[in-house]
C-alpha cells in the first residue's frame, strides 16, 4: 500500500531490504528463474519421451503457461526494478549496483549510459544481422547449444500414453504429394509401392507394402510435438527400424539415415521434395518406427500414407512423412544444401531438434 501510494520507504537498499524487496528477490531469484528452464524443457519432445510428461500435472499446456507467466514476472521485475531505480535516486543506486559502494561518484552513470548503447545497439542489430546471414547465425546456434542438444538425445524414449490419452483432434501439416506416381500407389491401395533402402549398407533392399505388413508388428502411444508449439497424442502401429536394420545390415561408416519423401518441400517443386537426416544410432531405438497405422487404422494421406517416420525423441517436421526411400550415410554433405534436412536448409532449423 506504502508503495502504491508512491509515498516509498526510506531507500536502505544499500545496508538492508525492506520486507516487499525481499520477496521480490526471493521470486525472481529462487521460483522464476530456476522455472524458466525448467518449463522450457517441459516442453520439449525428448524430456516428454523419456519422462512420459505429455500427460498429467506438467504435460505441455501446463509447462508453456507457467513459462509465459515466468516471462510476464520478469518483464515485470525488470520495468518496475528499473522505474525505481531511476525514482529513488539514480546515482546513489547505480553506485551500489555498478561499484558496490555507498558513494555520490558519476562514474557509474557514465557506465551505465554506456552499456545502455551498446546494448540498444546489439539489439538494434539483431535482426538486419540475422536476416543478412541467416546460415552464420543458425552455426553459430549449433556450435553454443548443439553439445545440449546431444545430451538430451542420449538416452532411449521409453514414455508411453494410455488409450485415454488419444487426444480428439490431431493437426496435420506438411505439403501432401501432388505427383502422379504417388496418386497411382494410393489408388492401387498401395499393393505396388516398393521402400528402397540403400547407401552404406550390406544388402541394399526392396520392400513392398505388404512385405513390410508381414514384419513384426509393434504399436505405441505417444505424443507428436510440432515446432509450431502445438502437440498431440497418437497410437502409432508399423515396423521398427531395428528390424530395417537387421535386414539391411548397416556398414559400419553410416553415421546418418536419410528418409526421402514423395512430398515436395513447402518452397515448391524447384527446390526438391522434402528429406531428413537422423542419427543411426536412435534407429536401433525400440520406439523408433515406420508407422503405417493410427489411432487403429491405416495412415491416411494427410497423415503421411503409407509410411512415415517416428523417432519420439525429435520435433515433428523431422517425422518424414509419405517416405518413398531410406538411405544410409555417412555425412548428409552431399544432399540438398548439406544442412541434414529440407527445413534445415530453407529454414535454417537444427539438425538435432530434441527441443
């Protein structure tokens, strides 16, 4: 109330907090700060595929609320720890924050003003800077959080839903296959639709549709996380890639699994159909499987028919759908602009997206 009617305590800041300071400090440092991260990870689809935390108390929904709330507090703290400083006495405060110091010195406001320019600068900059040279920002990106992004790749999904998970509605996206061969598959019911699967491996294959019908069936129901910032939960029934591999048998330098698509990139036809590259070792990943079912009944086109990719530990985009081929790599140099996928490259996203 002191404070609302901008009558303020005596400034003490410098010797001890009043009792409204100490809880400010307390929530920005001790809830909102450790829950910013936190949330943020909430909402990442490697953390839910381990964790099983696409459900319950800290499912998504949850996770991104708190975290816009934690970002509101701090836009918060920041106007209002600002406005305060600048109305009870700015130089005095700057002494204490600057130089730690109960002094009247103008040296700090000098600093102050200074690092005040250079920031507006920087972040004057940012943009121009990053639409200039998008590719160098994008490695840059890569080289500070790529190691992070490693980690949490490292161990197997496992987390799965229960039947009452299913969620109603689940968004599709993607450009569907407008091509001519494509249409005949499907109008043939798929009974000549042939999987290559080539590159580095011992016994380069051919599978039809029902061939890969009559490997081993396995289902599982997990949550699909899109970088749009929606998710959905699925039940996807298909082969495992484990089982690919164990008819291809992979050489031992194919470091990377390159899934093509019948579909054409969002940019058009001009700039080739739509592909990802994954890591071979989250192949040999039980939960990672060639869907051709869901929610009970076979993909349909909009969702990716017949094949496509589920690899729980990564965003949606890198879930190919309608795969036409497999191929087996050791570095994806050499395929579209070398980025490790068609979004990778025209929109200058990671090639490890757990997150």
């Amino acid at each position: 109330m002191q404070y609302g009617s901008l009558d303020f305590p005596a400034n003490e800041g410098y010797t001890t907090f009043n009792g409204l300071q100490i809880l400010t400090y307390f929530i920005t440092i001790f809830i909102a700060a450790p829950l910013a991260p936190i949330t943020g990870m909430l909402q990442a689809p490697s953390i839910a595929a381990k964790l099983g935390t696409g459900a319950g108390p800290f499912n998504r929904q949850v996770a991104r609320t708190v975290h816009f709330l934690v970002m509101c507090w701090f836009v918060f703290f920041i106007v209002v720890h600002t406005v305060m400083v600048f109305m009870t006495g700015l130089v005095g405060n700057l002494n204490h924050i600057v130089l730690g110091v109960n002094t009247e010195s103008y040296v700090p406001l000098v600093v102050y003003i200074i690092v005040m320019v250079i920031i507006g600068a920087l972040w004057g900059g940012a943009s121009p800077f990053t639409l200039r040279y998008p590719r160098l920002v994008a490695r840059a990106g890569r080289f500070m959080v790529g190691w992070a992004k490693g980690l949490m790749e490292w161990s197997t999904p496992r987390a799965q839903y229960s039947e009452k998970d299913i969620s109603p509605y689940f968004w599709p996206n993607g450009t569907i296959p407008h091509s001519e061969q494509y249409r005949q598959l499907q109008a043939g019911g798929w009974k000549d639709y042939t999987l290559r699967i080539g590159g580095l491996v011992e016994h380069p294959t051919t599978l039809t549709f029902d061939q890969i019908l009559e490997l081993p069936h396995h289902e599982q129901i997990t949550q699909h996380y899109c970088i749009q910032g929606w998710s959905a939960v699925g039940k996807w029934g298909g082969v495992r890639m484990s089982d690919i591999l164990q008819i291809v048998k992979p050489a031992p330098e194919a470091k990377y699994v390159v899934f093509y698509s019948f579909a054409d990139g969002g940019e058009g036809e001009q700039y080739g159909r739509y592909y990802d590259c994954h890591k071979i070792e989250h192949m040999s990943r039980d939960m990672t499987i060639l869907a051709y079912e869901m929610n009970g009944e076979r993909l349909n086109e909009t969702h990716g028919a017949p094949l496509r990719l589920r690899n729980e530990d990564e965003l949606g985009f890198k879930q190919v759908k309608w795969i036409d081929a497999i191929e087996f790599v050791e570095s994806f140099d050499h395929i579209g602009w070398g980025q490790g996928g068609y979004n990778e490259d025209h929109e200058f996203f990671g090639y490890r997206m757990p997150i």
